[in-house]
C-alpha cells in the first residue's frame, strides 16, 4: 500500500504517476497533509509530526501488503520530523519527482507545469 499524505489527491496525479505508484505499492491511500500554521514552534510541528505518525503506522500495520511505504510531500519541517519518526518503524518513506515546464502565454505571463518522473527514497530504514 501506498498512503499519499500530501495535498494533491491521487486521483488528480498524471496516469504516469498512478501507473508507477500501483506497480510499486498495490492501493493507494490518500491522507490529506496537514496545515502547519506558519506562527507555531518546533514543539507543536513535532506533536503533530508524532500524531500523523501514528495514524500512518497504524494504517500501515492493518494492511496486508508486504511492500508499503508513505509519499510524503509538504512542509518541510513537518515532513523532516515525519520521515524520522516513520523511519523508526522501518517504513519507506518516497518523495515524487517532477519536471517543471514554463511557458508563456499570449500575456507574457508564466504558466508552469509540472510533469512526473519517478519516486525518489527519502533514504533507505
């Protein structure tokens, strides 16, 4: 299984996305990435960092599948404590890999998308 805690749905990534996470990891489970409030301190990001740990361990520890591991994409002190503590329990944690395309439309203004390439390890438990 796949737990996609992230902002961005599955079922809005590229076909190429999809196809390379199922291949890897079967389902696919969407957890909606928290909002990290700009103003709090390191203490309550790692309170929160602990709770989604939990929450994606549990998760992790019901299923059935033998290969499993939690795309993680977000705010970067959060995913930081995140990654470590999941870790902890042996889990993989991936990132997605993009390539961005800019091009300018008819008001010279920047349009950027995003085009998926791989999952990257954040390191290897």
């Amino acid at each position: 299984m796949l737990l996609n805690l992230s902002n961005h749905h599955s079922s809005n990534w590229q076909p190429k996305q999809i196809e390379a996470a199922k291949k890897s990891y079967g389902e696919i489970t969407d957890l909606n990435f928290p909002n990290i409030h700009p103003e709090w301190d390191e203490l309550q990001v790692s309170e929160l960092a602990k709770e989604y740990a939990d929450k994606c361990v549990q998760a992790i520890n019901k299923t059935v599948d033998t290969v499993n591991a939690i795309h993680v994409m977000g705010e970067m002190t959060f995913s930081y404590a995140f990654v470590k503590l999941v870790e902890s329990y042996h889990i993989q944690c991936i990132a997605s890999t993009t390539e961005r395309v800019v091009t300018l439309n008819n008001n010279g203004e920047k349009i950027s998308s995003f085009n998926f390439i791989k999952f990257r390890k954040y390191s290897k438990p």
